[in-house]
C-alpha cells in the first residue's frame, strides 16, 4: 500500500461474515474496500493457489504468490477480466469490461495511487488469504480481523449456495500439511475433494488449527465467532473498529442497525448472499434443515478441534 497507509485483512470461513465486516467497515470515508483479490475466479491475475499458504517470513507452500501478495498490497499488478462459464451473462459481461466491481475498485485504487491521492486505509476482505495471514500481519503491519463460524452453519450455507470449498489446494501444499494434517488420512483427503460436506468439515478443522495459533501468537489479530456477532451486533462492530482504529461512525452504526434488525416477513426478497437479516435467528437457522448423516459426518472429521470455539456441538 502507499506511504502512511494502513492495512486492514478482513479473512476467515468463508460463509462466516467475512464480506459483511468489510463492508461495514467501508461505511468509514477513509477506508477502501478491497474485494477477494486472491480468488482464483475473480481476483488478480496470476493467483496459483485457492488457499496459499505462507508463513510469517515469507516461506510456504505459496512461495508462488508471495511476490503477487507483494504486488496486490503495492498495487503493482491487474485485475481478472474473465469469469468462468458457469457464472451468469451479466456477470461475465461485466467482468469483461472492468473486471466487474471488485475490478473497478481496483481501478479507483491504482489510480488514486498514480496520482498521489492520500489511500489512508485500505480493507482487503478475502478468506483466501487466511492462511497468508501471519505473512501479511508480519511483512505489511496488517490489523487481522478473522471471522469463525458453527461448522454446521458453515456448511449449510455452502449447500444452499452449490459452494465449492477448494479443499484439494490444500491437499497439493505438502509444507502446510506437515505442520497442520500430519493426522489427515488420504481417504479423508479424498473423500473431502469429492463430497461438499466431507471437505467443510476438513477446511473448518484445518483452518480451525490455524486461526487459533494466530490469534495466540498474534497481538493483531482478533478472533470474532459469528455468533457473537449475530447477537450483539452494534457493540461488536464497535469493537472491530477499536482493534482497527478506524472510526465508528454514525455510517457505520446505520449500516449495522439497517440489515441486523429486519423481520422476519421483510426478508423474502433479499437474495441468499444479501446483508439483511435478523442476526439473532441466522444463528441456529441451519439446525432443522440438517440430516444426522451429515451432522455425523461433520462430528466425526472436526472432532475435539471443535472445542477450540464451540464447547458444544
């Protein structure tokens, strides 16, 4: 980032509120939101891995995207302007032609730093970067702001969106293996790449291990379980803005008031990705739509890695 620009790393479960913090903390005049520039599909060009790993020096598995790391936070490389087949008309037409929003904020951002425009704080939301986190906490002074979630919520809401969980980058990154799935049998890995449920609950469990140890070792970083958050909203932004130093404004407490606090009946046309809700029951939503098979199949992968968060399933 520019001279005297602070950064801010938004990351996390994917699923678990990671977009929504980033945009509330955008409601800030001085804060620029930065949308997934590691996602594969529509982030920077050249990004190798869904999940890179690289440790807080710089070494890893993702030693390939350490230099991209570098060029996002210097603003030093392009946006994606393609979007595979699989995504919608508009969406492809619009990736095309500026690289769709993510892109045009990538835009306002290089050109600002062209012309020597004061960026005072830049917020990069992306899960993909969550296990970079030390490296950008370390080499750029990043505030880590990380967001946990139910593994069960987690996967239900992959479900309803047909999320695929890129579970098998992991597998290929044989440095973060050793240190964080030395006890990941290959017929988990397996079965992981190929069920939706199965591989949740590995990338919650891997990912569980990881945050942990960081928010431990960390003094930037602050751990948020989306629960807490879905049932003290406002006191909680508030304190994601003190740990961040960014201000917190009357645009800010609007924003949070406005899609925390919807009833039930006033949900109906907000699509499934959309902000408002009633925070209190998104937390136990997903409990009388999942079968036992698939709450056993996630108990028995995350076992007592659970515990690091939840005391009960």
């Amino acid at each position: 980032m520019p001279k005297n620009s602070s950064l801010i790393l938004v990351c996390g479960l994917p699923r678990s509120g990671t977009t929504y913090i980033g945009k509330a903390l955008a409601k800030t005049k001085d804060v620029h939101y930065l949308h997934e520039p590691l996602n594969k599909d529509f982030g920077v060009k050249g990004i190798h891995n869904w999940y890179p790993f690289i440790n807080e020096t710089g070494d890893g598995d993702g030693y390939q995207d350490k230099n991209m790391i570098d060029d996002i936070i210097h603003l030093n490389t392009t946006w994606t302007y393609t979007a595979p087949m699989e995504y919608g008309r508009m969406t492809r037409l619009s990736k095309a032609l500026w690289g769709g929003r993510s892109g045009l904020n990538w835009i306002r951002l290089r050109w600002k730093k062209q012309l020597g425009i004061p960026i005072k704080t830049t917020c990069l939301k992306d899960p993909f970067a969550t296990f970079s986190s030390g490296y950008f906490n370390q080499q750029f002074k990043a505030k880590i702001v990380c967001m946990i979630r139910h593994p069960g919520a987690v996967y239900m809401s992959y479900k309803r969106l047909n999320f695929k969980t890129r579970i098998e980058s992991l597998f290929k990154q044989q440095h973060f293996r050793s240190m964080y799935a030395e006890d990941i049998r290959d017929d988990l890995w397996e079965r992981a790449k190929n069920e939706t449920c199965s591989g949740t609950a590995l990338l919650w469990k891997l990912m569980s291990r990881y945050v942990d140890i960081q928010s431990r070792n960390t003094e930037a970083f602050l751990l948020i379980r989306h629960e807490d958050f879905c049932l003290h909203p406002e006191s909680m932004m508030e304190k994601i803005c003190a740990f961040t130093k960014v201000p917190f404004e009357n645009t800010v407490k609007r924003f949070i008031r406005r899609t925390t606090q919807i009833k039930e009946k006033d949900t109906s046309r907000n699509p499934p990705s959309g902000f408002k809700r009633n925070s209190r029951q998104l937390i136990h939503s997903w409990r009388n739509i999942m079968n036992e098979h698939e709450k056993t199949t996630i108990q028995d992968i995350i076992g007592e890695d659970l515990l690091k968060f939840y005391k009960k399933w």
